[in-house]
C-alpha cells in the first residue's frame, strides 16, 4: 500500500498516534523551533471538507475563516494553513501551531466542551510570547526617540551615520522607526497582520542587522507608498538598507525579509497570500540565485520573479548609491518559473550572471581548508559528495569540522549521525569552534554554548538502524522548513538493514544513492553520503573501493576518500584525496595533521622565522 493511500485510510485517533510517534523521530536540538510535521494536503482538505469549511486554494496557503476564534461578521479572521505542513496560523486571534492540533480542536468542537477548551488554551499560550514582543517593542519606543520625530538636523545626521539612503521622514514615517542615541541603534518593528512579533536592528559600524526573535518570527518590514493603488505587486529584499534605498525611489510596496537570505520561516508565508506577483532582488553579494530558488518553491515559483545579479543589477542599496534606473531594472526581472527550456535565449541571462558573479557561482569557500577551495573551488548546492576511509581513520571528525566551517559562515546544516550520539557530535563541533579544550575552559563552556546555538545547525534523532523512507521524510521535511543547504548521512550502512543477501545489499544501496542524488537536484541541497570502503587493503583506497561502487562513483559528483599511510609506512601521512570533482575536473591531496585539543584537521598557517624569533624572544636587528 502506497504513503498516501496509508494515510488516508487512517482513523482520526490513529492518524494523531501516528504523528506523535513520527515527531519522536525527528526533532531538532540546536535552535528552539515549533515542530510541524509534513501533512497530506489532501487529508487537510478532507478534514475541513467533513466540516463544511470553505477554503480559497492560496499560493503557499488554504485559507478559510478562523473556526478558533469568535469574530463577528463584520469584522471576519482569515486562518492561514500551510499547504505543505498543515501549520496554520489566524490573522486576528494569533492562534497558530500543528495541523493535528487545529485537526483535534475541530473533531472535538462539535462533541465536548470540556476537550474543546483544553484545546483552546493550548492555542492560546503560543500567543504569550507574541504578546510579550509587544510588550518589548513598547519599552524601546517609551526610552527612545522616534525617527519621524526627529529635528531636520539630527535626522540628517543619523542618515550620515548609518550611511542611509537619502529618504525623507515622511516616506520613514510609516516604518515605525526608533532612534537610540547610546548605543547608536535603530530598531525597526516586524509586524504580523497590523501586530508587533519581533525587530530588527541596524547598528552603523559595521553595517549589521539583528533579529529579535532569533527564529521562526512570523513578521515582516513593509512599506507601502502613499497613494499607490499596486497592491498586488511587491519587491522583497533581504535588509533594511535595501528597503529604504527602494523607498527613496518611490517603490510601490516593498517587503525586508526578518532573517535576510538565511532563512524563511514558514510562520511568515501568510502575510504574503494578498500578492500575486513578488520580485525577488537579492543582490549579487552571495548566491541570491539558488536563494532565490528556495525561497520561491515556499512563496509558490509561478508569483516569483527574480532580478538577477549582473553588474548593472547590485543589490538595491548599490543601485541607488550608482544612481542606477530601479524602473528598469525591476521591468527587467525574469519569472523563475518555467516549464522547460528550449533555445539559449532562455539561458543567456543565467550565463551572463554565472560568468560576472565567478567566485559565487563556485560555491561557499571553506576558511579552515584552502587546499579545498583551490581544488574544489567551493561547496555547491545540488551537488551530491561521497565520503569514505578505513574504519577509525576520522570521517566523522572530519566531517563535523568540514560542515562546521561551512555553517559558521551561513550554510543551513542538517546532520544524521547514525553512529554517533548526536551529545558527542554537538560536543566534538563545539570544540572545534571553539578551538580550544572544553575541559580546561569550563568556566567560558556557556559563552561557547551561545554562540554555537546561533549557528544554523540541526540535528536529526536517529540511532542505529533506519528505514530510509523514514530519514528521507525527515530530510525533505527539514529542508522545507529550515531552509536547509547541506545534509550529511554518517553513515549509509545504517540504512541498508541487516539482510545477509549481498545482491539485495547492493539493490538496496543502489536504490538510496538515487534517492540522495535526486533529492540533492530536486531541492538544490547539496548531501554528502559518509560511506565505509567495500574493503580495506594495505593498499591504497580508490573510487572502486565504495561498497556497491558502481552506482555510488556514477552518481557523485564529488568522492573525497581519507588516506591513512601511518600504520603502513614509517613516515606515512594521513590525507584527504579529491578523487572525482565533477564541476572543475581538478584533483589532488590535501594533508590531515589532527590537533588533539581542538579536535581539529585545520589548514596550519606557517609562521615565518622573524615571528618565531619574536615567539622565542630573540632581537631581529632593523636595518
């Protein structure tokens, strides 16, 4: 029996033990989020339909009126409930959480009324924490200034200071802006259906935005232009500097995204159901365009355009500092939607852009692994990477720095570790970002804790043995809702079961190496497959060494393989080789020399002999 035919043949009772036992697989340690498990839309349309709900079919959204809250008729809610995981959220009483929570409160409205009111006050306990941002945003705005307030002086320095665009304070003035004086701020509130759910602020040196909450805000910056009758069209942009340079240039509305281009929570997508078409203007200071991808497969790829990063089309606050034509550049944004490609004129922007934007297109380089980015020129979305070596030789160790480097600098991360506790991996990471002891520094351990806990890391639950259709499920679910860019599978045998046969071994690997590879195109996220080598010799380890290697080198588009001579030969070395690399075509080795305290394989800069003689307290005469 088919998953949907499966799910539709469950009871009410035995669908919600279903999802309680799925969200005990999967759960995420590292940043607080609500759970949403994935949902069958066609189970969601069911459920209202049994209830005589009405629904409009959304872009990202079904939308229907709030059967949580008492509206009166005149005054009617909207509830929101998203397509691809049933999270449904209310445009006036807040309400939001779980399909199977909105599922329960309807199958019990209409019997008891006690059950019906537990459910309502398990609703209305996630507004508490909405409330209490109100409650924030109303104390800075009391012990502040606001920036439509301001003197023609003082508004004209803080424009100096914050190198904002050349705005006026009327054009500002809708934004709700505050102006701190000490420390330099300025805090721009996130709304939600007209109520406050977070901010923004923008600090002047260095240009750097915050975010209040640090996930799954459920609002946006918006501006709108006086008298505009464009309701329907918006430009969305990643900060507020490129708000406010649109808005200097009369734009007719104009959407700042709360978590710039990391990450899109699902909570936000109602607030965009009222438009039918969004331009996406992303910049060229990092890959906007597999950004943009992801984003638009949320906001619903057919309302979405992008305008793509040539040199003639920066980001909006370099067009407004160049003086550049922003009427033109949005009438030139292209629809990233389309059913096939058939003649180069398709491409040829695509081309353009890959060819001005080089170092982007090759992909997120490594800070602790030049030797990677030399060879591999960069780490890429939809690429699918095999990693393999003898047995103790650090792939996971490795791997944990590889992808840590990765995520320190931005890259969605989602790990499964089969073998290893994910309290161990989180421990392993940790000392390797922080470069020291854990052990000897247990006094700065909470400091550490922090700041890794604000990196975009997720881990997923699993132990031991697993199905592969229940990781798959997860990893499509994360990806969906984290916006993740890079999955990491340590290691494959976990989910090969424990069949003796070695013909249905090898049909088994086979079949999840294609999934891993057709999801890594899909949803244009890279995965790398921790595999260990079908044997393991004196000899060197080659691409023919990956059990089941056929398949596995054939789909990959990167085999990095750990080299380990130590045990073999007196002055053996241990080193990573790049043994297939589908994109550059080059190959090579780079060294692993393992520092012990920092658990970490870390390119070691030389230091040049006039700093080993300052070290040594050795005089360098000067000429």
């Amino acid at each position: 029996m088919s998953s949907k035919l499966l799910m539709r043949s469950l009871t009410p009772e035995r669908y919600d033990r279903f999802w309680m036992f799925y969200r005990r697989l999967y759960s995420n340690s590292s940043i607080i989020n609500d759970p949403v498990p994935g949902i069958s839309l066609f189970h969601i349309k069911q459920i209202l339909k049994q209830k005589n709900i009405n629904t409009i079919d959304g872009h990202a959204c079904l939308v229907t009126e709030c059967p949580i809250c008492d509206s009166e008729k005149s005054k009617k809610a909207n509830i929101y409930i998203n397509k691809t995981t049933g999270y449904f959220l209310c445009d006036k009483c807040h309400s939001k959480g779980e399909w199977n929570i909105l599922e329960k409160f309807l199958l019990t409205k209409s019997t008891k009324a006690n059950n019906m009111q537990k459910e309502l006050e398990t609703l209305r306990n996630a507004i508490k924490v909405q409330e209490d941002y109100a409650t924030k945003w109303n104390n800075i705005v009391k012990s502040n200034q606001k920036i439509a307030d301001l003197s023609s002086e003082l508004y004209e320095e803080v424009l100096n200071i914050f190198s904002l665009p050349r705005i006026s304070q009327e054009d500002i003035l809708q934004l709700n802006g505050i102006y701190a004086a000490v420390p330099a701020l300025l805090y721009f509130p996130l709304i939600a259906f007209g109520t406050v759910v977070g901010y923004k602020t923008l600090s002047c040196k260095p240009e750097l935005e915050q975010i209040i909450p640090i996930s799954n805000v459920s609002g946006f910056i918006f501006y709108k232009q006086k008298d505009s009758k464009n309701d329907t069209t918006a430009v969305v942009v990643p900060t507020i500097l490129d708000l406010l340079a649109l808005a200097s240039r009369k734009a007719a509305n104009v959407i700042c995204l709360p978590y710039n281009l990391q990450h899109l929570p699902q909570q936000l997508l109602p607030n965009f159901e009222n438009f039918k078409k969004l331009i996406l203007w992303f910049g060229n200071d990092e890959p906007s365009w597999y950004t943009a991808r992801q984003f638009a497969k949320k906001l619903n790829e057919k309302r979405c355009y992008f305008v793509r990063p040539i040199d003639t089309q920066p980001r909006p606050k370099l067009a407004a500092d160049r003086d550049y034509d922003f009427k033109h550049i949005l009438a030139n944004a292209q629809p990233i939607w389309h059913k096939s490609i058939t003649i180069f004129d398709d491409l040829r922007q695509d081309v353009l852009c890959d060819l001005q934007n080089i170092d982007k297109v090759q992909g997120v380089k490594w800070k602790r692994y030049p030797t990677l980015n030399r060879i591999l020129k960069g780490h890429r979305r939809g690429e699918f990477t095999i990693l393999t070596g003898p047995t103790g030789s650090g792939k996971t160790t490795f791997m944990s720095e590889y992808s840590l480097d990765l995520a320190m600098q931005g890259v969605n991360t989602l790990w499964g570790s089969f073998e290893i506790r994910n309290a161990r991996l989180a421990r392993t990471m940790l000392q390797q970002m922080a470069e020291v002891s854990l052990e000897d520094n247990l006094d700065k351990f909470n400091t550490y804790a922090d700041a890794f806990n604000k990196l975009p890391i997720y881990f997923m639950t699993f132990h031991g043995q697993q199905n592969i259709k229940v990781v798959m499920d997860a990893v499509m679910h994360a990806t969906y809702v984290h916006d993740i860019a890079h999955v990491i599978i340590d290691n494959m045998q976990f989910m090969m079961g424990m069949s003796e046969e070695m013909t249905d071994r090898f049909w088994k690997q086979d079949k999840i190496i294609a999934q891993f590879r057709n999801f890594a195109t899909k949803y244009n996220c890279h995965v790398t497959l921790v595999i260990h080598p079908r044997k393991e010799r004196d000899e060197e380890l080659t691409a023919l060494s990956i059990f089941g290697s056929a398949k596995a080198s054939q789909e990959a588009d990167n085999i990095l393989i750990i080299q380990d001579k130590r045990l073999t030969s007196i002055k053996g070395k241990k080193y990573l080789q790049i043994a297939k690399n589908r994109y550059s075509g080059d190959l090579g080795i780079m060294l692993l020399e393992f520092d012990k305290t920092k658990l970490s394989y870390a390119y070691k800069k030389k230091v040049k002999s006039e700093e080993v003689n300052k070290i040594k307290g050795i005089k360098v005469k000067e000429d």
